[in-house]
C-alpha cells in the first residue's frame, strides 16, 4: 500500500509507501510486486523505479473526465521508466 491509511478510495498517496516497496523488491528480487494507493502519472515512475510491476489504480483514472485518456497518460509514465 502507499496510503497511509487503507478503506476508502481517493486517500492521498503517501512517499513513505516506496520504501516498503523498495525493501520488499530487495529482499525477493523475483516477485511481481502490485501497488494499490494513490497511484498517479505524477508517482508512478518512483513506484517503478522501487521495483512495483502492477498497479491498482482507481480514483486518478475514475475522477479523471476522461479515464481512457487517464489511463494511457498513466501507463505512459509507468512504460516510461522500463
């Protein structure tokens, strides 16, 4: 998770999530790691970048006008990275 809290979509994402993914991603190199919690464009990338390959993203999708082009805008900046 990279809330700080977990129950209710659109909790704002929380940075201290990244060195848990990080740690996590160290310690079992070959796992797929899947991140749920404030993912955006924006964050995206750091969450790669600590070693997260999967992605619950729901509110910035969901509350963006246009979710297809939310969705792309964020698989873009995830693809980025790789």
């Amino acid at each position: 998770m990279t809330i700080a809290t977990i129950g209710t979509q659109g909790i704002p994402y929380d940075p201290r999530g990244i060195e848990r993914v990080r740690e996590l991603h160290a310690k079992h190199p070959n796992i797929i790691l899947s991140v749920d919690g404030g993912e955006s464009e924006v964050n995206i990338p750091d969450i790669v970048r600590a070693g997260a390959s999967r992605f619950a993203v729901g509110s910035a999708i969901m509350k963006d006008p246009d979710p297809a082009v939310a969705y792309a805008r964020i698989a873009s900046a995830a693809k980025a990275v790789i």
